[in-house]
C-alpha cells in the first residue's frame, strides 16, 4: 500500500505541470494547485491516497527543503546601504530617484503588517473566534515569498524599484513569521528550553559563514559532476542547523530556513541554486504539498458550522492585515500598481502550511481550525495574482530607453547612431565640427558644442548617459575624454583609436578602467583573417536581414535552460558562449549561466527583440 500511493503522489506530481502547461494555467501557483490535487486523492474525494509512514517522512524532508530554499531566496544585499563613494553621475541620478527607496517602502509596509495583524488576532480572541492570540497573529502576518518572486520573475520586475519594494515586503514576511514562530514554539513548547540558547543559532551560522566562506571557493574550483561538492556540503549545512535548532528547542524549520540564509550568504552558483530546486521542486517539495492537502478532509471540516464560519473569515483577516500597505506604495508608484503590490502582498500559503505543521505538532490547533487557515491561504493565492496581472502596469521610470551618447560625428559613428535609433536606445550625437553639424543634423539628432572640454561637456550633459562611444579621429583627445567619462561615472565608454602609438602607450590603463576600445586597423585585420579563414563571413555581414549579435545573459528566467528549449532558439544559432574568461562551444544541452556572453546570428528583426529579453535585467 505504501508503494501504491507513493506511486500515485509521483504520477499526479508528474502529469500536472503538463496538464497545467497543455491548458495554459497559468494565474494558479504551482503549491496551491499541488494542495488541490492532495485535496482531490485524499480522504475528501477519490480517497485513493492515504498517509502512510513513508509519505510522512518524505513530506516532512519536503517542508525541510522547502524552508532551506526559502532561505536561499533572501538577498540581503537589496539592504544594504549604497556605497559612500558615489561618482558624480551616480550622486545626480540618485537626487533626482524618489526620496522614497524600497528599503524604507518595505519597513513602514511590514510594520503596518504586524500591528494591523496583532490587532486582528485581538479581535478574534475577543469574539472567541479563535483563542490562541500569538499563533493568530504570526499566521495573518505571514506573506508567500515563492509566489511573489515568480509573479515578479513572470512580470520581469525584480530589478525594478516596484518589484524590489514588494519583494522586501515579502521577505519580511516570511523572516519575521519565521522569527515569531520560534519564539511562539520557544514559550508554548513542552520540550521548549531556555530562550537564550537560540542564539547559538546564530553563532554556529556566524561561524559556519566565517570558517568557510574562502574554503567554498575552493569547493566550486574542485566540484565536478561525479562529485557533487555543493550539494553534499548544502545537505551537510540542512542536517548540522536542524541538529542545531532541535537541540535547543527551536523548530527544525528554523534550521533549515538558517541553514539556507548561510549558504546564499556563501554566494553558491547559479548551477548549484538549480541543481538544489531540482531536487527539492522535483521530488520532495510537491510532496509536502499534496500530503498538505490529503490532510485537509473537506467533508469533515465543511461539516463543522464553526470551521465554515471560520474560512471566509480568515481569509478576509489575511487581506485587511495587508491593507495598510496601499497608501504606501502610493508613496512613490501610480495608484493601480499600489493595488497590485497590496493584493500579491496577500498571498500566503508556504509559511502558513509550515506554521501550522508546527501548531498541530504542539497541539495549540485543532484539525478544523487548521483547514480553516489553510483553506483561507490556498483563496489569497488564487484571488492576489489575478488581481497584480489585471492591475499592474509599468511605472514611467521602467520604460525609458537606453541612453547612449556619441562624440563626433562621421561616416563611421552616424550610420551607427541612425540603425540604434531603430531599437530601444535613446541616441544623441555631440560634435565641435559646425561643418559636420550642418551636415549630418538632418539625418540624426545632432548638438554643436563649442569645445570637447570634459567640463564643458559635464555642463552639457554629454556623459549623463548609460553608454558614451568617443569616435573623434583625435586619439590623445578622445583619451582625455574617456577616462573623464568613466571618473564621472558612466557605465560603459567605447573609445576610439586610429593611433597605435597612443594607443600602445595606455592600453593597459583603459582596461583597468574598463573602457572599451576599438581600432580600425586591428578591426580590418581580423576581418580580412576572418574572410580567408571563413569566407562565409563577408557575405554574413553584408547581408540586409542577417548579422552577428552579442548579449549578455542578466534575465534569470532563463538561467539554468538548456539552449535547445530556449522560445527563440529556432530563429537564432549560437556560436560561442563566454563563460567567465573562457569560450564555451555550445551544444543543444549547455545550460545558459547569469552573465554569460552570447555571440550569435540571426535575422535583424528578430533579434533585436531576443536581444532585449535576454539582456533584461531580472
């Protein structure tokens, strides 16, 4: 019998996602329709499934998992502090950003969070509605962080100020419940021991992180596929912190949720973050999940007219302990996005199932109390999606176009400046040459400059740009120019060289500063290397619809695809892959890597468009 169900938990596991695929739903989280499909097996429907001491162990290794990578979500550096140091286009572009920044958006949110929930766990116990006010007040409090971030992903708005401020809120609303939880556990707990001893927690993870931050790098350098380092060593870091936390009376999610916060501190490869979602997303995860569900038996608990008084109000504790948290979007973002933001604040289901997992475990909630909550949780994660898709639209800070200025204006930079001005670029052409001006102002939008002084071009706004290509003939000027721009602070400056000799005499100093250089002779050179070794390649590039193209891979949606799945694939063929200082010659199965560079070819109107989706930042 344990084999049979077990076997039935992995087909429903394994035909769902094709079915949901097959019939494009898509406004339903993946958790929420696992539950359901538990829901569907267990004792309230088919009651085909029933829990058995295998599942039960399996799905308690799902919640443990299932916390660890929880953990590994957390990115604390969206809390850090900017650095001191700013250049002076970075001081410029951050006096003109809103004076509200997320952090802070994030802070007074959840604050409003937790008071709003205490206040509603007050009126429950008050009404006798449900009398464990604490427990109560951790659950309102609770946000869902996995299916914020793929709501987010799914909209590409993690590196946006709205998606970060949202995703800070999330994050709070998974570490304080998480936080509030042990402590519950701590005081309410018969085998509970002295508070203090929590903090050895944190010590061990403290010393864990310190001891071996250096030797981790060493694992990545040694790791292999027969090996496995980062995964033994992930396993090793679950089993030590929930040791660590059972042994002082804490919960073992707690340890898993710690033991993930060190290894994401550890700062693994994105390779290592897939490897372990496949193992847990994979097997144990949907596990936990469908036996959530086989747990709730519908039939009992809507029997219960205390329990069906419960549900909706539950789920309406879940939305107005997040209400407050609309007037401070609107802080800084349009009214509509403030909803959106508010409603995917809502959704709540990985941390309830956890804590109330907890609860039963200490006998402070009984089996129908327990469905209440978690019918309530699986209602927001349908209802908060729907409502963010339907409302969110982009901020006018997140449609602006790449900026790129060019100094000097002629036959070579023009032609360029005129293709770019076609895509998603926001293109401005300086000259001191009036002739050139007169010339060439017709075809792209052109300003005269009285003198190419780098002061003079800063009070012009020539560097407060994302992109500046020096493409003056002048090589001791367009020297002068480049490092002016990069200590002023623009991101990426092309500078050009007609002059070896110049050239020779500070090349080492432009990389150092990261400035990019081209040459034409060096670039006849390959060409014409190019043309006897690949003779192909002239016809590449003079060819009207087709031309090589280069990317930089920052769209995690696609990290960790292998390339023959990618959407595009068949209107692209890929050529190389830079990997970290090495070329990677890639086959249908290579996996993309964040920050990987791609040189590929393909038809001009499509790519421009792949181009945009794989460079997105998020």
């Amino acid at each position: 019998m344990n084999q049979v169900s077990l076997l039935i938990m992995l087909f429903a596991a394994l035909i769902t996602p094709m079915l949901m695929a097959r019939f494009k739903i898509n406004f339903l989280p993946t958790a929420v329709v696992e539950i359901i499909l538990g829901i569907i097996l267990g004792p309230s429907l088919l009651n085909i499934v029933h829990p058995t001491a295998i599942l039960k162990q399996l799905s308690d290794i799902g919640v443990i998992i299932l916390l660890f990578l929880s953990g590994m979500e957390i990115n604390f550096d969206l809390f850090k502090k900017p650095k001191t140091e700013l250049s002076p286009l970075a001081k410029k572009n951050a006096a003109q950003d809103s004076k509200w920044s997320p952090v802070v958006l994030a802070c007074l949110s959840y604050l409003t969070v937790i008071v709003i929930s205490l206040g509603l766990a007050g009126i429950f116990k008050w009404a006798h509605l449900f009398s464990d006010f604490w427990l109560a007040a951790i659950l309102f409090a609770t946000i869902s962080l996995g299916i914020v971030i793929a709501t987010l992903k799914e909209n590409e708005l993690l590196s946006k100020a709205f998606g970060q401020t949202v995703l800070l809120i999330a994050v709070l609303g998974e570490v304080v419940p998480m936080l509030g939880l042990t402590f519950y556990a701590s005081f309410f707990g018969s085998g509970s021991k002295s508070l203090w001893l929590l903090l050895l927690i944190i010590v061990v993870a403290v010393f864990l992180l310190r001891r071996f931050k250096l030797f981790f790098n060493f694992f990545e350098q040694i790791n292999k596929s027969t090996t496995q380092l980062d995964i033994r060593l992930a396993f090793f870091l679950i089993v030590a912190m929930v040791t660590v936390a059972s042994s002082v009376g804490a919960e073992n999610i707690l340890g898993a949720f710690t033991a993930g916060i060190i290894l994401k501190l550890l700062r693994p490869s994105e390779s290592t973050k897939d490897k372990l979602d496949s193992i847990g997303y994979g097997f144990f995860i949907p596990i936990f999940f469908m036996m959530s569900g086989i747990g709730l038996n519908l039939r009992t608990l809507l029997s219960d007219p205390q329990a069906v008084t419960l549900i909706p109000l539950f789920f309406i504790a879940y939305i107005i302990a997040k209400l407050a948290v609309y007037p401070i979007l609107k802080l800084r973002f349009k009214n509509m996005n403030a909803i959106a933001g508010t409603s995917l604040s809502t959704a709540t289901i990985t941390m309830v199932v956890a804590i109330l997992q907890v609860a039963k475990n200490m006998h402070t909630i009984n089996s129908h109390q327990s469905g209440a909550f978690l019918l309530a949780a699986i209602l927001t994660c349908i209802v908060a999606p729907l409502i963010f898709n339907k409302a969110y639209k982009p901020e006018p800070e997140d449609l602006k176009k790449q900026i790129v200025h060019f100094i000097g204006t002629n036959i070579f930079t023009v032609p360029v400046a005129q293709q770019l001005t076609q895509g998603w670029y926001d293109i401005q052409m300086y000259t001191d040459n009036e002739k050139n001006f007169h010339t060439y102002n017709s075809e792209v939008q052109t300003h005269l400059v009285a003198n190419l002084d780098a002061d003079e071009l800063i009070k012009q706004g020539v560097f407060d740009t994302d992109i500046l290509v020096v493409g003056h003939f002048r090589a001791q000027e367009n020297y002068e120019l480049a490092k002016a721009a990069k200590a002023y602070g623009v991101r990426r400056v092309i500078v050009r060289f007609e002059d070896r000799n110049i050239l020779s005499a500070h090349e080492k100093e432009l990389q150092e500063l990261g400035i990019e250089v081209y040459n034409t002779p060096a670039v006849n050179i390959a060409m014409l290397r190019g043309l006897i070794e690949t003779p192909s390649t002239l016809l590449l590039l003079n060819d009207t619809k087709n031309a090589i193209f280069e990317v930089q891979v920052r769209n995690r949606k696609y990290t960790g695809t292998e390339i023959k799945n990618l959407p595009f694939i068949n209107k692209i063929t890929i050529s190389q892959i830079f990997r970290n200082r090495h070329v990677i010659r890639p086959a249908g199965s290579t996996q993309l890597e964040l920050n990987d560079r791609i040189i590929f070819t393909g038809n001009k109107e499509d790519t421009e468009e792949i181009r945009q989706e794989l460079g997105k930042l998020n």
